[in-house]
C-alpha cells in the first residue's frame, strides 16, 4: 500500500517540479490530487505518463490523504496549510510560514533527517529557503569534521526562485531589449534584470540587510549549528534556473583543501567537479534538472587562520525546493509512516 498524495500549487514552478519528481523517484503514490486555485481549475498537469486534472483548493476536503506537498505562497499557505493539517493530512510546506516556528521542523534530509520525528506538534514540516538548502548540504560534512565558526556567502540567484511571472519578466525584457517600442519596464523586480544583477532579494530589514540574507543565517542556525555565525548578500541574476553561491568557511580547527574534497566526495546529494582548468567547475545552466548540489573551485582561504572558499551551485526548484520535499516526503515515510 502506497500513499494518498496532495500537490498544492500544482500549476507553479515547485509544484510541476514535485511532480515530476514524485513520478522520478518512484515515490509510493497510490492516489495523486493536484490542486491550485480556482483560476487553473481544470488545467491538465503530468504525474509521469498520466495527465491530471487541477482542482480547487479551495473547499479541498484532505481527509484521508497522508501527505500534502505545499508551494503555494506564504498568505495561501496561511489559509490551507492549518485545515490540511487539521484533517489529519502532513503538510510539508515551502513557502516560509513555518520555518522560525519552533514547532515546526525544518528539514534538509542529508543533514538533520531525524527532525522529522518532530511532525506532529502542528502537522507540518518546513522546507528551507532555496539557498539555504543547498548551502547547509555543503557546510554539514565539513561542520562534523572541523567545526564551523563563521560563513560569508554571496548568492547569484535565478529569477525562478521569483515565480512564473519573473521568468516571464526576464524572458520578454532581454527580447525587448533589442526590438525597439518593445521595451518591458521592472514589474516584479524593483530594477532591470535583463543583462543586470539586483543586489536585492525580498524586503529590507532595519539593520540594511534583506530578509533573504536574514533567513539564511536562521535557518543555517536552525538546521546546522545554532553557534554558527553567517553573514550572506543574496543578488539576483538574470540565470532563469540554478544557484550559486560563493562561500567562505572559517573553522575552529584546520581543514586541508584536499581532505575538504575528500569529505565532500563522500557526501550525501553532493557531487565535486573541481579540476583547475578552463571550464573544470559547475555553472548554473549545467545544474538544471539534476538532484545533485555542485561543489568545484574548492581551496584555502589564507588570509584567516582555518579558510577555506568553495563554489555551490544548485538546480533551485529542485534541491532549493521540490525535491527537498519529496526527500522529506521519503523520510517521513521510512522513519515514521512506513507505506509503500
Ligand atoms: N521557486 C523557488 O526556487 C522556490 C524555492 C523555495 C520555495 N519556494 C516557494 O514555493 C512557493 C511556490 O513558488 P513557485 O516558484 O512555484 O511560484 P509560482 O510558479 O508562481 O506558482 C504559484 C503556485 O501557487 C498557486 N497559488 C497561488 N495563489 C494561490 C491561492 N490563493 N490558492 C491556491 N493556490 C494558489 C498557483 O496556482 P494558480 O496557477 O492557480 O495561480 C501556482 O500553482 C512559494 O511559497 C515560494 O516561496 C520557491
């Protein structure tokens, strides 16, 4: 016997991911309900070789469904997340509603599956911020090893972390760029994406920095290490799918650039390409579509006492969403639903 399946925000970016990856991994599906909102009642989606029909959240009865996978957007979340749950279905949700609630677990399998077991308090799991997700794969092997006390990471984020509607942005303003009267003014971005980048993700908090930059340092706290010190400028790039980041360790003990590589080779859900030559390390183009987080250009920082820099690059609405949460999905299953 498999699982009672609900997508929520089957008609988005995550949501169509989840999909796709549900049907990839073979997750135990018996029964799959894609829902949105009412506008996409209808719309046909693809669970592997089926097509389904979209149906209305609104008014969803979830009795009797074990699991919902949720990418709707926090105000929705709000909505819908607390009757799901209330119905007795477990929520794992995306937006990020959930995840500073010390109620709610919030989960990178690689690195603290066993926050799982912490569920049933609301009936909802939170999955990360998608930078930070692929940040904390890289960080956890070499935290167990020499101690991390501080991070500075750059992000170069793809504008589907935005949505549908900043792919489109992007898309239309690089076309319109060179046809003239065809010019598409910012609409989700405050500035030009279009060959620009916008040192900017989500809104300003009182000390300068931005929520983006806020919710990598609490949520690192919250999964990894709460004693790890992280500062983060989160940038947006006009890259329509994959992360990167440029990540600057400083640990408590000395960590060998060849014994980090070691360490990352043998990591789970992380794959090293680090050859010091032309081309010999992982841009986001080349992540699309792959479960793996890419590690390359990994070396000593020398200008601090126990440095070292790396390069991270990841599939967004895969690791940085969708597949975090069928992975959740999976370990709620072999640690505590126990179908399939
Ligand atoms: N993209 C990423 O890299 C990423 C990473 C981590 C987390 N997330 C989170 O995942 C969520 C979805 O992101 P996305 O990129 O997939 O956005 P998206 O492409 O814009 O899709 C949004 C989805 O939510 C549905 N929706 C919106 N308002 C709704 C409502 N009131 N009731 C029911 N359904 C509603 C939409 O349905 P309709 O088609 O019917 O409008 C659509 O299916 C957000 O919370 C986002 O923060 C995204």
């Amino acid at each position: 016997m498999g699982y009672k399946v609900v997508v929520a925000g089957a008609t988005g970016n995550v949501g169509r991911e989840m999909l796709n990856i549900l049907a990839e991994r073979q997750f135990p599906v018996d029964e799959l309900v894609p829902l949105a909102s009412r506008r996409s009642l209808g719309t046909e989606v693809s669970f592997g070789d089926q097509t389904l029909k979209t149906k209305d959240i609104d008014g969803f009865d979830f009795t009797g469904y074990d699991i919902a996978l949720f990418a709707i957007g926090s105000d929705a979340t709000k909505k819908y997340a607390p009757i799901a749950a209330k119905q007795g279905c477990i929520v794992i949700d995306n937006s990020s509603l959930y995840r500073y609630d010390p109620d709610v677990p919030l989960v990178v399998p690689e690195v603290n599956p066993e926050a799982v077991d912490g569920y049933a308090k609301k009936n909802i799991i939170a999955n990360p911020n998608c930078s930070t997700a692929q940040m904390v794969v890289a960080l956890k092997p070499l935290h167990d090893r020499a101690k991390i006390k501080r991070v500075v990471v750059s992000t170069y984020q793809s504008v589907s972390g935005s949505g549908k509607a900043a792919i489109d942005e992007l898309w239309d303003q690089t076309k319109g760029m060179y046809v003239p009267g065809q010019e598409v003014e910012p609409k989700v971005y405050p500035k030009q994406i279009a060959f620009n980048v916008i040192p900017h993700i989500d809104v300003f908090l009182d000390d300068g920095s931005t929520k983006e930059e806020w919710k990598m340092v609490a949520e690192t706290k919250k999964i990894v290490d709460p004693a790890i010190k992280l500062t983060a400028t989160c940038v947006r790039v006009p890259v329509f799918v994959g992360h990167s980041e440029a990540i600057n360790i400083e640990f408590e003990e000395f960590l060998d650039e060849d014994e980090a590589r070691d360490i990352l080779r043998e990591a789970p859900g992380i794959m090293v390409v680090d050859k010091r030559e032309d081309g010999g390390y992982v841009t986001p183009v080349e992540c699309v579509g792959d479960f793996a987080t890419f590690i390359s250009r990994i070396r000593q920082d020398s200008t601090i006492e126990n440095g070292l820099n790396l390069w991270c690059v990841s599939d967004n609405l895969r690791k940085g969403a969708a597949l975090n949460a069928v992975q959740i999905a999976e370990t709620l299953g072999n640690r505590v639903l126990k179908k399939g």
